[in-house]
C-alpha cells in the first residue's frame, strides 16, 4: 500500500481529495493542516517525514488571494516558494515522490494559444512570480517530483469561483463577472482523480506536466455554467484589481 501525505488538508483540493479516499483502497492517506504540519517551517518537515514514512507527498498548501499578494509578498513567497523547497528537501532525503500544484499564472496570457509545458513562463504579477519561484526551487533541490500546473480550479469544496457565486446568486437577481480574461477551468475533483490515478499506476514520468478542464472559456461563460442567475458581461478594467491579469492563459493537458 501507497502512503500518500496531503498537504492544505482544509483547502479546495485537500478537501475534494478526502472526498474521494474510498475509491483508491490501494492508497493510504495521511492529511495535514498547518496546525499538523506547518510546511514552512523546516524543524517540523523533517522530523514528520521521519516517522510517516511517506511514498508521496502531494502538496496542495498555497496562498492563493490574487490581489492580497501585491501586499503581502513575503506570506506569498513563504507559502508559494520557501514551503515547496522546504517540502522537496525532506522528499529527496527520505526518497518520497513529490507532487507540486501550480498555476497557469505563471504565463503572461499573450501566447493567443493554450499553453505547453515547454512555453517559457514570465509571470505578471506577485502570485504567479511566487508559484514560479516555487518550481524553480524544486527543480533546484531535484529529487523525484512532478509540477501540476492547473488552471481556474473550483469546486463545491472550499472557497472558491464557484462557491463564491452560488452564495452572491442567492442574494442577487443578477450578477456582473469579467468575460475579457480566459482560462481553462478545471473542476477539482477531476484534478484529483488524475492525480491519484497516476499515483496508483506509478505514472508519472516528466517533472512539468498540465492538466486542465480542456474547453477555453471566460469567467462569465463559467459563472453562466454555474448558476441560472442572470449573469451580466463586465470588462476586467472596471474591477480596479490590485493584481494585473494575464488576459489567456489556457492550458493544454499533458
């Protein structure tokens, strides 16, 4: 049997992940929250990673706000790269497979394309610098490990898009989202699955691959998919976000 450390245990994929443990009798699961395992700090990592005896490690811990990072750069950077590094070093000391999530937002969106895993990455704003950062440090540690980099993630699990707008759909007849910025969005689950299945069959064989909902579409188009709440097209510009926006950054699964 396969034992697989998750970490973000209470975020969007940890969630949808415990969701599903049934199906994949062949895995043993192990889920932690900062209050188990506090994935920046070094003294913790190693001596967690001593006992479990761990042959994966799927790291779903991340800072996420968009817009808060502008701000708050150092938390991004601990969560985004000093864990990843930190959760690689104690992988390739005690020979566990690591699997880091990322983002599409490490593209600048110009492409006019979905994205492959050898397009180079030139982030345009403080989030995906610190996802980015986050790659470069695993390939830097080495060892064995695969990035995922996925796109537009939501579920009916945690918060997120579409947790988000079921609840404003509730006390609104109408919403406003943005239909100028493109993605790929991805329901979680699906990640999950794809994830353990790979996991089970020992499948992974590059350091970067994509996975994603596969359909290119915008915010509005998903809002629309979501909820029968009559959903007015906005231009992002008129959000005044902190953050700058990769106008596409649709990925193609790997």
């Amino acid at each position: 049997m396969k034992k697989v450390l998750v970490t973000g245990a209470n975020g969007q994929l940890g969630l949808a992940t415990k969701a599903v443990t049934a199906a994949y009798p062949d895995l043993s699961f192990v889920f932690s929250g900062k209050k188990k395992l506090d994935v920046t700090n070094s003294q913790q990592i190693d001596p967690f990673f001593k006992v479990n005896c761990f042959d994966y490690c799927i790291n779903a811990a991340a800072y996420t706000n968009v817009d808060k990072a502008e701000e708050e750069t150092e938390a991004a950077y601990l969560l985004n790269e000093t864990a990843p590094r930190l959760l690689a070093e104690a992988c390739k000391a005690h020979n566990v497979f690591l699997i880091h999530i990322s983002t599409d937002y490490v593209f600048d969106g110009t492409k006019g394309a979905p994205y492959i895993t050898a397009d180079k990455p030139n982030p345009i704003n403080v989030y995906g610098a610190s996802k980015l950062a986050g790659e470069q440090a695993l390939a830097a540690v080495g060892g064995d490990y695969c990035i995922v980099r996925t796109s537009w993630l939501y579920s009916e699990y945690g918060n997120n898009f579409q947790t988000k707008i079921l609840e404003k759909a509730k006390k609104n007849s109408h919403l406003q989202v943005v239909s100028d910025l493109l993605g790929t969005p991805t329901y979680a689950p699906n990640l999950v699955i794809f994830l353990l299945n790979k996991i089970n069959d020992s499948a992974f064989t590059s350091n970067v691959e994509h996975y994603s909902g596969g359909k290119t579409m915008s915010w509005h188009a998903l809002a629309k998919r979501l909820t029968q709440t009559e959903i007015k097209e906005i231009a992002s510009e008129t959000l005044n976000l902190k953050a700058k926006r990769p106008n596409n950054t649709a990925l193609q699964a790997t």
